[in-house]
C-alpha cells in the first residue's frame, strides 16, 4: 500500500511539472524538496554505497532470517562486481563485518559471505591490498580445512584464495605465514570432487611465471609467485600428491569405500600442475625422486588411452614427463 501511495504521488508531480498553460490563475508546483525521500529513490535509485551498507546491515542482523541475510550478501556480490564498489569495501568500512560473517555457524552465510569476498579481490590489486590489511588467510584457511565446513564452504574459501593469491606476491608470502600450504594440498584429496578441482587449478596458476614481467629472472615483481609456489611444492611434497591423485584417485562423495573413478576434469588439471612445475626445473639439478618418477612412467603409459587423450597434452610435454621420468 506504501508503495501505491508513493507511485500516486509520483504522478501527481510528475504532472505538477507539465509545461504551465496559459493560465492567470496557474500556481506554480511544490518544490522537489518537500517530496517523500523514498519517493526520490524510486525516481534515481539510492547510490551504491547505501545500498551495500543497506545489505550488510541486513546480513549482519541475526534477528533477520536467514533467506533475507542470504539474499542481502547476493545483492552485496552483485554491487560488488563493479570495481568502483569492490574498493568502496575498505572506505565504508565493511571489510572486518564481511569476512566476520565468513566465520558464522550458518554455513549458507558463511558461504556467500566468502562469495562476496572473492568476487571482491578477483583481478582487483586495490581490493586486494585492503583484503590483505586485515590478516583474513586465518579465516579463509579455516574455512578449507575444518571439518565443520561444508563442500560448498570450500569450494567458496578456494574461490577466494584463487582471486587473492594469483599475481600477488605479497599474498603468497602471507598465505605462506599462516600456514595455508599444508591445507591447500589437503584439498587434493578432498571428498567434494570441485574442491579438488579448484585446488589442482590454482596451484598450477601460481606456477605459471608472469608473462607481463619483461624478464623470466624478475621473481622480485609484486606479480611474480611462481618461485614462492615451488618452494612451497618442495617443502610440502605437493608434487607427489599431484602425480599420485593421477595414479591412485581417491573415491569422492559420501562413500569413500567404493572403487575410485578418475575424474577426467581433475586429472588435466592436475597434469597441467605436475607439466608446469617440471618445466621450471631446466637448468635445475633437482631429483623429483623415485616415487615421482615411477608415477610418471605410469602416465606415460597412459598416452595413447582414451583418459590420456583427454589431458590434450602437446608432443612437447609429453617429453617433458620422459625426461623426468628417467
């Protein structure tokens, strides 16, 4: 009804404002001023900066139910798509409330809380500075890792960590202090299939050397992390998690007793990481050791199969795998 009356008043002035007629007795009409404020935001839209704090507000508020706290963080992810408002994160001062509601106990918030942070620092070096200002990896880790968090909880915490980590060195180095390696290779073996996936991705990313830098030696540049990412591998023993998820898939879903079948997804994914990381060792007197090299005799043998050819691995890295397998 409020709403009725708004649109009524909408009409009256907007015919108030028609061209005056040749009238003596014409009075002019009321000024714009007098009109109810909501009846102004039906006409120009509240600004965007409103609207988030409205939303967080709202999301914030655990007398609201939980569908409205959902639906107000969705219409924040969406505000925040624009880079203009991603960065209005830190001015409004709403960085500490979200990643707060990435904590909460009601996991459709918590995983839309982080949705909200990823989408924020995705391509986004200004949103990703002030993310980095309030320590979150804890958080963000936490989320991956816990045993209270469901898939789709991490499958949202590695969307986050995909749009903090990827062409950030800082990023990597505070990842790295707060001891986020270790549960990123846990998610290698994660019972939620697209956790795996996403993890086997970003990993591959990070050890991808920048191809903006104009030298293949600046692993100084605040882009550079892939020399980090191989440190990392090195200490964690990540690569023979990789090459083994290839030879031994581990079941996924519910019932971890069944016979594993590989996920063709997955295992390009993984063998782009395991091809990408042996490509950075030319030059490099580095054994990947026995148990990595019997794996990729294993995946050598796969070549001319229905599952290697789904790899799309060129000639080239194929050869790669050889040299390194010997």
């Amino acid at each position: 009804m409020a709403s009725m009356a708004k649109m009524r008043d909408l009409l009256a002035w907007s015919t108030e404002h028609q061209p005056a007629p040749d009238d003596p007795n014409y009075v002019p009409p009321r000024p714009l001023e007098e009109l109810d404020p909501g009846l102004i935001d039906m006409i120009l839209g509240k600004p965007d900066a409103v609207r988030m704090r409205d939303a967080m507000a709202i999301a914030a508020d655990e007398s609201k139910s939980e569908d409205d706290r959902v639906t107000a963080l969705d219409d924040m992810e969406l505000l925040i798509e624009s880079l203009d408002n991603a960065n209005d994160l830190e001015v409004l001062k709403l960085w500490e409330p979200i990643l707060n509601l990435a904590t909460s106990t009601i996991p459709a918030i918590s995983a839309q809380a982080l949705w909200v942070v990823g989408t924020a620092v995705q391509n986004n070096p200004k949103s990703q500075a002030a993310f980095l200002k309030h320590e979150p990896f804890p958080t963000i880790i936490n989320a991956l890792s816990s045993e209270k968090s469901t898939n789709e909880i991490r499958a949202k915490a590695l969307y986050v960590l995909s749009g903090a980590l990827r062409h950030n060195r800082e990023a990597v180095v505070k990842f790295t202090e707060a001891k986020g390696w270790k549960a990123l290779k846990a998610a290698l073996e994660d019972p939620h299939i697209t956790v795996r996936r996403k993890a086997a991705f970003l990993l591959n990313a990070l050890l991808l050397p920048d191809s903006t830098l104009s030298s293949p030696d600046s692993t100084t540049s605040p882009l550079q992390t892939s020399d980090l990412t191989r440190s990392a591998i090195d200490t964690h023993n990540i690569l023979s998690s990789l090459t083994s998820s290839i030879v031994n898939p581990k079941p996924f879903g519910r019932n971890t007793t069944t016979t594993a079948e590989p996920d063709a997804d997955y295992e390009e994914k993984a063998v782009r990481g395991v091809v990408t990381y042996l490509e950075g060792m030319k030059g490099s007197q580095t054994d990947v050791g026995e148990g990595v090299k019997k794996d990729l005799r294993v995946l050598l043998g796969m070549k001319e199969t229905e599952r290697g050819k789904e790899w799309g691995l060129e000639e080239e890295e194929w050869d790669v795998l050889q040299r390194h397998a010997e």
